[in-house]
C-alpha cells in the first residue's frame, strides 16, 4: 500500500508482483472496505473473558477439575444481570466451542470422578 501511495509502483504491477486481487487492492487503497469482526458482539467484555480464565486456573490448581457444565453455569451467573442471546441465560455448545478455542491454556473437559484412594 505504501509502494502504491508513494506511487512508485502502479496498481496493477503491485496486484500482480503479490498475487492480491486488483478489486482488493482498489477498495483498501480507497478506503472502501471496513475492517469488522464477523458475528454477533461478544457476550464477555475482555474483563469477563478474564475472569472466567482466573476462575478456572483458580480451581485447577485447587484440585477441581472444571466441566463445561460448570463452566456454561458460571458464565450464567456472571451475566444474568445482562441481555444475552442465550437461550434461558444459559450459553449453548457453540460459546463453549469458541471459548474453548480463545483460551487453548486451559483444560476443560468432561469431569472424571475420582479413584477410591484420591477420594
């Protein structure tokens, strides 16, 4: 984009020499394309999204295994005072999926029970 600005190189050239598309190129020049994120808002602001991690960090080293039904319920009751798209307050599988794939530190599974000799 720089190249082009300054006009040391021609749109086109440039479109070929990176393999990007002329139209692309145009509109980013041009200032025709918005960068946006797809999708509905994030239910969690940052500081939640956070909360939850702390949460979860907290209990694992405590020795509690966190499920993800224990999770969907603790994000329930963080956000209980919010509109949500949930459906009865309560996020579906999708929320645990991006969640999950947000924050790949953590370690959030079905819950085992424990052996006889750890209980």
């Amino acid at each position: 984009m720089d190249a082009i600005e300054n006009e040391t190189i021609s749109l086109r050239k440039a479109s070929k020499d990176w393999n990007i598309h002329l139209t692309s190129l145009f509109d980013h020049l041009y200032g025709k394309t918005r960068f946006r994120k797809h999708g509905p808002a994030s239910v969690l602001i940052v500081e939640g999204d956070q909360v939850m991690v702390v949460w979860v960090f907290s209990m694992q080293e405590v020795g509690l295994s966190i499920s993800l039904q224990q999770l969907k319920m603790k994000v329930a009751k963080l956000t209980q005072t919010r509109l949500t798209p949930f459906q009865k307050g309560v996020p579906r599988s999708s929320w645990q999926y991006w969640f999950k794939r947000r924050h790949l530190e953590l370690n959030i599974d079905q819950a085992e029970g424990l052996d006889n000799n750890q209980a």
